[in-house]
C-alpha cells in the first residue's frame, strides 16, 4: 500500500499529467510523469485501469500489484513528480514492464527536467 502522500487523487491532476507529461509505453502499460510546482513528501502514484482489462476483482487485483511494484522505484523520482500507470491490456504479471518504463522514465525524465 502506497502512503497517502503518495496517492494521486484529483483529476486535474490526471488529466494535466496525461496530456503534458512524459511518456513511456510497453504493450501493456504506459507511464505518464510531469513535476508539479512546489515541493511535496514525494512522488505521487495515480493509476488507471479501465473496465477492457477485466472485472473488478481482477482490476482491484492488478492495482494492487502495480502499488506494490512501483513502491520500489520511488526514490528514482524528484519528490516533485507525479506519476500515472495506465493499464493497457490484461496479463498475470506487469512487474518486468513496470521496472523496464519506471527505470526509463526516471532517466528520461531526470534528463529533461
């Protein structure tokens, strides 16, 4: 479980980041990254898995996973980034996919930044 200062909520904050921000993608994920302005405890996590990928227990079973996967990679991220993981398509596991564009977007985005 990620802590709730690590929990994106709003969706301003969704849609800015979607639009704007930086962009991995693999066949099953993508990960948008953008600073916000200010300073904040640390990155924030928004997730996005639509009803294509499955029922609710199997997207609540996926969330889980995800929170869980991106808890490692967190300190990879200035404390003033938000980040969120949208969901392409159902799979057992997404924890390769997730390190693969966590540690890409984190470089990519510490370059640019």
């Amino acid at each position: 479980m990620l802590p709730a200062a690590n929990r994106l909520r709003s969706s301003k904050d969704f849609a800015r980041i979607t639009k704007t921000g930086h962009r991995t993608t693999s066949q099953t994920l993508v990960l948008y990254a953008c600073a916000k302005d200010g300073q904040s405890a640390g990155p924030q996590i928004g997730l996005i898995i639509n009803k294509s990928v499955g029922g609710s227990v199997a997207r609540h079973r996926i969330a889980r996973q995800l929170r869980h996967g991106i808890k490692e990679h967190l300190e990879l991220f200035p404390s003033n980034v938000q980040i969120v993981i949208r969901v392409l398509r159902p799979r057992d596991s997404y924890q390769k996919d997730l390190n693969d564009l966590a540690t890409k977007l984190a470089q990519n985005f510490l370059v640019s930044a």
